[in-house]
C-alpha cells in the first residue's frame, strides 16, 4: 500500500467521524432531541464518544476488510462494495429501530447512513496503476 493510498483512506475514516461527531453536536445538542437506545430492557444515552468509537470500529473494519480482499482477489472493489452495502443496510435494520423515540431514531438512520456512505465512496480509491483491486 503506497503513502497516498494510506493517507487518503486514513483521511477518509477521520472525515467519516468528523461528520458523524458533527451530526451528533447538531442533532442532539443544539436541537436538544434525546439519543438513547434500548437494549433488552436497559435504556442506554449515546455520548459523543460512542459515536466516536462506533465510527472508528466501521472504518478500520471496512478498511481491514478491504486491504484483505486486495490481497486475495482482483475484484476486491467490487466484492468490498457489495459486502460494505449489505452490512449498512442490516445496520439500518438492527440500530435505527432500537432508538427510544422518534427523533432518536431518525439521528440514528442519519449517522448510519451518512458513514456508510462515505466510507463506501471513500475507501476503495482507485489504484493509481488503474486495475480494479
């Protein structure tokens, strides 16, 4: 992996927590709607570190998970791509809905989205050689 291509994913993990950070303090903060989740019958608040973290994990997952399949395959965008639209659609299934209210859950279907989405379109950078790994 070349110093641009380390540079350019690591800028695109960091942008994809800027966002999400940034719509959380929008969201949550200045528009003052309670983010909190049900797990079973516990109640959680999300902090602003969860949405760190959370972001975090996705990006070095994904971006773990594309680097592996650059090494074994020639189509790794395509296969990467495929799976990253799969995962962010069961994570719109699974999170979104455990929102406790309605505005919880519409400020979790927007941060799942909005990362998802940038992390799809910003991580499989074209390779400067132009092949389609």
């Amino acid at each position: 992996m070349t110093n641009k291509l380390l540079l350019g994913r690591a800028a695109v993990a960091a942008g994809a927590i800027v966002v999400a950070v940034a719509e959380f303090a929008l969201l949550h903060s200045a528009a003052g709607v309670d983010l909190a989740v049900r797990s079973g019958s516990e109640t959680r608040q999300i902090t602003v570190a969860a949405v760190i973290v959370a972001t975090a994990v996705a990006a070095l997952a994904g971006w773990a998970l594309l680097a592996a399949l650059e090494r074994l395959t020639n189509r790794s965008r395509v296969w990467w791509t495929s799976i990253a639209v799969v995962v962010l659609l069961l994570s719109l299934v699974v999170g979104p809905p455990s929102g406790v209210g309605g505005g919880a859950k519409a400020i979790l279907a927007l941060l799942h989205l909005s990362v998802g989405l940038i992390l799809i379109l910003g991580l499989p950078r074209p390779r400067s050689n132009g092949a389609n790994r």
